[in-house]
C-alpha cells in the first residue's frame, strides 16, 4: 500500500469519525487502529506505541501546570489583579476592555490553557464590561480571543507537547520563544479594542492615586508573582520546566490554601478531581495522536508531503504561508494536542528542509492554535465565554472577527520575521 494510500485511508476515517461527533481521542485511535490492521502491522504495536506516547518526562509537567491553574482560579486572585490593573489603566477609552486583555493574557502565564483561563475570568471581567456599558458579546469575545494567547505565552501545554513530538525541540527554548510573540499578541489585541473603543464610545476609568495603586498591587503581589517564580527559575537554572510544574502547583496552594485561604477541605477534593479529569483527557488524546504520529513518519506519508510543499514553489516564502494556513484552518477542527501530533510530522521536514528554526516553528504552531481557539466549529474559547455571557455563538462570532484579523497579521509578522520568536532565546544564549 502506497504512503499516499495509507494517508488517505487515516485521515479520511479520523475526519468521518469527527463528522459523526466521536470524541476525538476516540477517533484518533481507532483511526490509528483501523490503518494499522489495513497495513498489516500487528494490532499489539498500538498498545506498546500509545504507552510509548505518553511515558516522556516532558509530559509530566502537563498534570501539575493544571493543578496549578485550577487552584489559582480558586484561590480569589483574578480580582485582586483586576484591581490592580485597572487603577494603572485608568481614563484611556476602553479602559477596562484594555484592563481584560492585560489580566486575561497574564492569566495565560499562569494556566497554560486557553478554555481554564476563559473560565476562571470571564465569570469576573464580562460581567464588569457588561456593567461599564460595553455590548455583551464584545465583551465575551476579548476574553475568548485574549484566552488564546495563553498557548503561546509560557508556561504553555501546547509547547510541552510540541517539545515531546519534535524531537531535538527544548521546552525551556520554547517558553523563551513564546514570551514576545504572547506579548505582542496582547498588545496587538489592545489596540484593537482601543480603537474599537473610540468608535463606539466606551470610556475609561478613573485613574487610582498613588496609594491606592500601591495597595492593589501589594493584595496581587503573590499572584504577580507566580510567572516570574516558575520563568525565573527556569531560565536561572534553578530547575527545569517539569521541576517548574511542580513548583508552581506546589505555590499555587501555598497562595489558596495559606495566603488568601481560600483554598478549604471541602472545595480542595473538587479541585484535584476537575485537574484529574483535564489531565487524563490531555494524556488521552496524546496517546492515540501519539501513534498516528508515528503512523505518518513510518508509512511514508511525511516525506510525500514534504515533496508535495517542495513542489508548490521555489519560493519558501510562499511554502512557509501555506504551512501557516494549513495549521490555522487545522484549528477550524482540532484541538492544539491534535493538531500537534498530526501536522509536526507532516510539515516539520518541509520547514527543516528549507533552514528554518524548529523553535521558530513551535512558536508558528502555537499561533496558529492560538487563533483556531476563536474560529468555530470547534473554537475551544468562544463556547465557554457565550455561555458567561449569554449570548448566542452567532453574536459573539461576529465580535471575534477582528481579532481572528489581528491575530493572522500578528501570525504574519512572526511567519516572515523569525527573529522576533528567537530574540529573547538568544539573548539567554538558549
């Protein structure tokens, strides 16, 4: 059987499945399975390949950045920082718009996941917009958009993954390759929304006196913390990104449980059984992308797209668009562990062929998943924000679409200028 066979044969039966609603680690797998016995491959090499798929050290970090995320949106933070912030923004128009991108995307330096971040603010920062005047589904799109830089800016689940499948990939250079690109995504998004702002009349806040500045930021001082703690000590040599997870859980609950006290007997069993659940489901689908991952390399199939991309121009300027493209409509379907697993195979020899960075790609990836959080039918963010809300998917879909704009340009800008992801790696000498 021919690789373009193979190809045609996995792909096409995981996309029917997803057509018919199975859960995509369901079909990832039996996908894998089917392809596997129509290749003739033993059926015990999809065990042995999905134990292989999820037994990396890398992937530990993934469990403990969840315990941290849910136990920091617990622990009565977000207000806090809210505060703080919104005493600094002070009268500039869309103030509070402004203040939401700015938590929401420090908030991802915090969670890793763009649907926990949505979930842990929206309930906080929508209401607040709605009560300032602004229109409700604007307000549930800034949260749904600014959730998605949560993958690209560290301590991001996507990355771990992308560090495990493309091997060679440092998790650490990864983090360090995303901080700019997340940074200046959110800025990107507060232009938007100031200039939104203006059009539509929505005006700022009052600014807070020196003192009071002082005090917001001194009742969010352990929350601010939190990011420079985790990166600091990475990059300080201190410990590496798995050891980090477990440091940020462990200062997670030191916030919840001991700081604020939040953090009781009765809600900490819940906390751990709702980080159990996320976990599993993240390892879950890994494991079963893990072996049409494998299936991709082995088959063939890799090296027949990488000649087809070759093929499409001599130009790789175009090829490196194309690829960008691909991934943001493969988040039109999937979820950024799946998209991962099934496109770094396929698209990774091409973009090493032509002497890309594979650092610099992860950062591509990671943008690209970014903005596929906010374009549906599978849009991970924008069907928790609706539902804060209260609003219908069509509403808030027409709000996104200027951020789902800003976000390709910005995608854009990192596509043809590559220094921008790599600028803060090498001056780590990462």
């Amino acid at each position: 059987m021919s690789a373009g066979t193979i190809g045609i044969l996995l792909l096409g039966i995981f996309f029917l499945l997803m057509i018919l609603r199975i859960p995509i680690a369901i079909s990832l797998s039996l996908a894998s399975i089917i392809t596997l016995l129509a290749t003739g491959m033993a059926p015990a090499m999809f065990a042995d390949i999905m134990e292989a798929s999820v037994s990396s050290t890398a992937l530990l970090a993934i469990p403990f950045f969840i315990i941290a995320g849910n136990i920091i949106n617990h622990s009565g933070i977000s207000q806090r920082i809210v505060r703080f912030v919104e005493l600094l923004i002070g009268p500039i128009p869309g103030g509070l718009a402004i203040v939401s991108v700015i938590v929401v995307t420090f908030w991802g330096a915090i969670s890793g996941s763009g649907p926990a971040t949505v979930v842990a603010l929206g309930p906080v920062l929508i209401p607040l917009m709605v009560n300032a005047g602004y229109n409700k589904a604007f307000a549930a799109s800034i949260i749904a958009a600014a959730g998605g830089i949560a993958v690209v800016i560290p301590p991001s689940i996507t990355f771990i993954v992308y560090g495990v499948v493309a091997e060679g990939a440092s998790v650490g250079k990864l983090f360090a390759a995303g901080i700019l690109p997340g940074i200046l995504m959110g800025l990107a998004f507060c232009v938007y929304v100031f200039l939104y702002s203006v059009r539509h009349g929505y005006k700022g806040q009052v600014r807070g006196s020196r003192k009071e500045i002082f005090r917001a930021f001194w009742a969010s001082f352990l929350g601010l913390l939190s990011p420079v703690i985790i990166l600091g000590g990475i990059y300080g040599g201190i410990f590496t990104p798995t050891e980090a997870a477990a440091v940020a859980a462990f200062y997670s609950l030191f916030i919840g449980v001991v700081a604020y006290r939040q953090i009781k007997r009765e809600n900490f069993m819940p906390v751990m059984v709702d980080s159990a659940v996320d976990s599993a489901m993240i390892l879950l689908i890994t494991a079963g992308a893990g072996v049409m991952a494998w299936l991709v390399t082995t088959t063939g199939i890799a090296s027949a797209v990488t000649t087809l991309l070759m093929g499409i121009s001599t130009n790789q300027y175009i090829i490196i668009t194309v690829i960008f493209f691909i991934l943001v409509m493969a988040g039109f379907f999937l979820d950024g562990i799946s998209i991962t697993y099934l496109f770094v195979p396929l698209l990774l020899p091409a973009v090493m062929q032509m002497g890309y960075d594979i650092t610099w790609f992860g950062v591509i990836l990671v943008v690209a998943v970014s903005i596929g959080m906010i374009t549906p039918p599978v849009a991970a963010n924008i069907y928790p924000a609706a539902q804060i809300a209260g609003v219908s998917l069509h509403a808030i879909s027409k709000q996104i679409i200027g951020f789902l704009i800003t976000g390709i340009i910005v995608g854009l800008l990192l596509l043809y200028i590559p220094q921008i992801s790599l600028l803060i790696p090498n001056l780590l000498g990462l």
